[in-house]
C-alpha cells in the first residue's frame, strides 16, 4: 500500500519568487509536483497548456464551479484561478506530494477541507524589493505594478495564517528553508514508521516496551 502524499499549501504576493522557488525545490526533491491550476487568465508568452495552468474560458469555468470540481477557486485580477480536485487526490494516492500556489482565499478553503495540509507564506525582503521584482519581469506597464503592489499588501496582511513564514530575501537561503520543511516533513514519525516498518520489526524483533 502506497502512503499518501503530502499536500504543501504556498503562498505569497506577486513578484515575491514563489514560481521560482517552487521550480527549484521540484528539481532538488524527489515525488514532489505542482497542481496545476485552471484559470481564465490568457496565456502569456512562454506558457504551455496543461503544464503551467489549464487555460478555459468563463463558461468552461463556471460548469466545473457548478458540478463541484475544484477544491478551491478564486478570483485574482478579474481572472478565475482554481485547483481541480481530482487531480490533487489522484497525485496524493499515487504517493506524490502536492504543491499547491494559491492565494490566502484558496489556503482559507483548503485548510478547511484538507487539516493536514501544510501551509507556508513567502515574504519579500522590503516593499521596495517587490516592486523592483515587478518592474524586472517587464510584464506590465507602471499602473499596472501599482495596483499588484496594492493587492500585494492585502496579502500579505495575511502571512500569520500560515504555519510556516519564509523571507525571500537571498534565493538559495529562502529555497533551503523551503527544502528543509519538506524534508523535516518526510521525517516525522509517522511517515519513517510507514517508510520503514521492516526494518523497524527486524531491529526490534519481539521486544517489548
């Protein structure tokens, strides 16, 4: 029997390197996979269908709103963003941990429908990182990064939600720190009962506490 994956909440405002950090920690930890999100938002240039988002329209949208689809759903900068939740159970009963990059709207659901989710908030290191980060993508124009660095301070507002607060401040300090949870994660208990059970029989044959 496969143990059941762990799923990782993370969240942060835009521009604060969560896409980055989450692409490194996949690379660095083994079983580890984001879910991909559907969402009404068009597809910007270097994205690709069913690996970065499900791209949908309104209507495709709102049907799977209806029949109950997503285990979260909100909406971001007029677009529609949700997680499908069949496609989270099936990733965790493969095994798979799950990453999931939601606002705090989604992580408010989830932590309700999923308890042992774990939940983690990155932070920039000032405001003034942030709008630098921006400004760097050269994605939008200046109205537009001021109105993502207001949205970004309603997020922010809340980091204590979370279970975990990491600063992304100098990215291979803030991916340690990423990589160190999950790992700790793997090494509980629970989990090295389940991953080691024969060997843990053998060590202790028939002793008996």
């Amino acid at each position: 029997m496969i143990q059941k994956g762990q799923l990782y909440i993370i969240s942060a405002p835009s521009g604060a390197g969560k896409t980055s950090l989450v692409k490194a920690l996949i690379s660095k930890i083994h079983n580890i996979l984001p879910a991909v999100s559907h969402t009404t938002r068009k597809c910007r240039e270097g994205e690709v269908h069913a690996r970065d988002y499900y791209f949908v329209e309104d209507g495709v949208f709102q049907e799977m709103i209806e029949c109950g689809a997503f285990l979260e759903y909100a909406t971001v900068f007029e677009n529609y963003y949700g997680t499908s939740k069949k496609e989270v159970d099936k990733k965790r009963s493969e095994g798979i941990d799950v990453i999931l990059e939601i606002d705090w709207q989604g992580a408010r659901q989830i932590q309700q429908m999923v308890p042992d989710a774990k939940s983690i908030f990155i932070l920039p290191p000032s405001l003034q990182a942030l709008h630098d980060r921006l400004k760097n993508r050269d994605l939008d124009d200046e109205n537009v990064i001021q109105k993502r660095m207001t949205s970004a301070q309603h997020e922010m507002v809340h980091y204590d939600e979370y279970q975990y607060l990491i600063i992304n401040d100098v990215f291979e300090d803030a991916l340690n720190q990423l990589c160190a949870i999950v790992i700790s994660n793997k090494l509980t208990l629970k989990n090295q009962q389940y991953d080691h059970q024969t060997l843990i029989n053998e060590l202790l044959g028939n002793t008996q506490k």
